[in-house]
C-alpha cells in the first residue's frame, strides 16, 4: 500500500523493497487529517508534510514537528510526502523521526485484527525495519501536545542549505520550572545508529539545572561518555546540543514568527554561523577519513 510514494519509487528502482502490486489509498480522506484531541495532536496516516505546517496545533503544540517538515525535501514533495510514509521507510536520516521521539509520540497500526498502539521508540527494529506486520498499516500518529511550560525545537545539519539528506538531525525538548529550572528533558538525535537514539545521561544531566551557557556547554560531556564510539562527531554534537538548548532558554528565537506558523530557525544568524562551524568540521573529518583509507590502501 502506498500513501504518497515518494519514499517506495525510490526504493522501488534500487531494489530495496521489491513488489509487483501497489495499491495507492491516497484518496482515503478518512485517514487524512491533523485534529487535536485533549493532550494529544493527532496525525492521520495519510496526512502530509504541508497539513502539519498548516496546523495551528502543531505549530503551537509540536513546534519540532513543524520545523522538521519545513525542511522536507521541496514543496512538492511536502504537498504530497507523508509522515506515516517517513517513519514506515524508518531510516534514521528522515527529518520526522527525531521530533516524534523528543515529543514522545505513539503510532496506531491498523489491521483486520483491529488496532494496536505501539510506542515510537519501539516501533524502529533497526535499519528501515519496524514492527509492523505484513498486514498492517498506520492509521495514525499520536503526538503528545506541548505544555505551556514546555519548549520544543529541531537542528539539522546537510550539506548544503536545502534539499539535503542529514548528516545529522536533532530533536529536543525541556519541561520547564517555574524559576527556569529543568524539570525533565528528552533529546532525540538521527543518522548516527541504525535507529534514532536517545540521549538519557545528557538528559539526566540538564534535570534540576537552568538554561544557561555553562550548563549547556557542559551537557555535551555526557554524551560523549555515552556514546564514545562516535568522537569523530564530538564537535557537531557539542554545537547542536549546545544551540539547540540555548534557544529553548530564548522564548523570541524559540518560537519564531507564530503569527505566519513559519519558525523562523532556519534564518536564525546564530544558527547560520554555527552551521558553518559544523561543516567545516565535517568536510574536516571526511577528508581525515578519505585519507586514512588511501593510507591503508596504499599500506
């Protein structure tokens, strides 16, 4: 079953996922909405890219969410690419997937057995596998909406400025105090292990602290304890999680231009130099890593 095809075409002419039948259910209408119900955002399998950045819940409620939409391919495909289509592909380098951790979302799969809820953490079973059953399809996305007291926000880094595969994507979100104070914090990051990974000795570490530049700085030494095997990457890590938890402390920056729905992340200067700093770096280590292979080659 296809619902936007934007993923199974690809997919199709390399061989990946090999089939002579495709059923499109695009014209279901009954699957495709975005509706908030209580403490819930809830997304319908067939509802795209752009019915989530047309969503005033979304872009109040799950502002991560949003952001990582915006930086889906291009229009065309954000007008017919959905979010269902994203995590069902499951790789780690799809921009939806981080967010829908950080927020800690549910999916519904639907069967002739009748539906089944799984957590989003338990539904990737490894590199673009998932728990769903042959028979199976998403009905829909439970995203837990956004508290008043709670931030939200989405960094990813490509190579160029639009249209790029991560090199790395980063969802994170904070409860908030009263006195500023962290109450608890979810950090969810992709393209570095065959599913999107939590962060939970980082998140532990931000738990009873304020957002301020000390604390965030420091943040970054947990997880690299935590996730040692990728130092290569330390200073990508140590600028994202760095950024990224210094805007949850500046509401302005945060939460952008809400009388649009458009955040205004990716034109935020900060960013902007921070991504350059990134890069650099990681044009820095590929080619360290180009010419240890040629060393070894040549060896």
């Amino acid at each position: 079953m296809v619902s936007g095809g934007t993923d199974v075409l690809v997919e199709l002419q390399r061989g990946v996922k090999p089939t002579q039948t495709l059923i499109d259910i695009t014209a279901l209408e009954s699957l495709k909405y975005v509706r908030r119900e209580g403490d819930e955002i809830v997304i319908g399998g067939l509802a795209t890219h752009n019915d989530v950045l047309a969503s005033q819940d979304c872009r109040s409620r799950a502002l991560s969410l949003v952001q990582a939409c915006a930086e889906v391919g291009a229009p065309q495909i954000r007008t017919r690419g959905t979010l269902a289509g994203n995590i069902v592909t499951a790789s780690p380098a799809n921009d939806t997937i981080a967010p829908l951790v950080a927020l800690g979302s549910k999916v519904v799969l639907r069967s002739e057995r009748g539906d089944r809820t799984v957590d989003i953490e338990a539904f990737f079973t490894g590199f673009r596998t998932t728990v769903m059953a042959p028979d199976e399809l998403v009905a829909q996305i439970r995203v837990r909406a956004t508290q008043p007291d709670e931030r939200s926000t989405f960094l990813k880094l490509g190579l160029r400025r639009a249209q790029a595969i991560s090199v790395i994507a980063l969802a994170a979100g904070v409860a908030l105090e009263k006195d500023g104070r962290v109450q608890c914090a979810r950090i969810a990051i992709g393209c570095v292990a065959p599913t999107i990974v939590r962060v939970p000795k980082a998140e532990a570490f931000l738990a009873g602290k304020k957002l301020i530049s000390f604390t965030t700085s420091a943040m970054s030494e947990p997880w690299l304890n935590e996730q040692g095997q990728w130092l290569s990457l330390r200073y990508l890590f140590d600028h994202y999680l760095t950024h990224a938890f210094g805007m949850q402390a500046d509401e302005h920056v945060h939460f952008g231009n809400v009388t649009t729905g458009m955040p205004k992340l990716w034109a935020d200067r900060h960013l902007y130099a921070v991504e350059q700093q990134a890069k650099a770096v990681c044009a820095t280590v590929l080619t360290n890593r180009a010419g240890a292979a040629a060393r070894v080659a040549a060896s």
